[in-house]
C-alpha cells in the first residue's frame, strides 16, 4: 500500500505522471471545467473536502514551481491535465499549480 499523503488512487496517478511545466488544478465544487480536462471529483459534502486540505495534501507530493490564481486561471485551465473538484464552497477558491523538477 502506498506510503506517502495522496492516497486517491486518481490523483495520485495524475501527480506522479506530471511532468515539468504541466499543470494540475485544484478549485471549489462550482469551477466549471472543460470536457478536454479530466475531473477528479474528491466533493463529498458542503465543504468536505475543503480547498486546503486538499492543497496541503496535493503539496506533499507535487513539485510546484509557479502559482496561478484567478484570472491567470480562467485561460490556462483548459491546459491543465486535471482539474481536483473539493467540496469547497467558497468562490474564488481555485488554484493552479505548475509542476517543477526535484534536481
């Protein structure tokens, strides 16, 4: 069994096929997302599981080397490789994470 913080079997896949530059994004229960990006819907009730302890998880284990928020979003979301849908209910809770190398 897997050792490490990210133990969702698709999101786990997604970060450890992620290569330098690619981005994954995590957001609220309403961020629409495109048919071209594969959804990992982790939304199981009103704020369960909230944005950041989706983030906080996702971060041990993802090389982030830039950040987009808000409006830098809305035009690389369809770039994404996948989008993480939380159960945040909070709008504007949405964050893009771009994958950097560990050397």
């Amino acid at each position: 069994m897997k050792k490490t913080k990210v133990i969702n079997s698709d999101l786990s896949r997604v970060i450890a096929t992620m290569g330098h530059f690619d981005k994954l994004s995590i957001g609220d229960a309403g961020m629409p997302v495109p048919s071209s990006t594969e959804k990992i819907d982790l939304a199981v009730d009103n704020g369960i599981p909230s944005f950041m302890q989706v983030l906080n998880n996702v971060l041990e284990e993802l090389e982030v080397q830039r950040i987009y928020l808000a409006e830098e979003m809305k035009k690389d979301l369809a770039d994404c490789k996948a989008f993480v849908r939380t159960g945040e209910m909070t709008p504007y809770s949405n964050i893009l994470l771009e994958s950097g190398v560990t050397f």
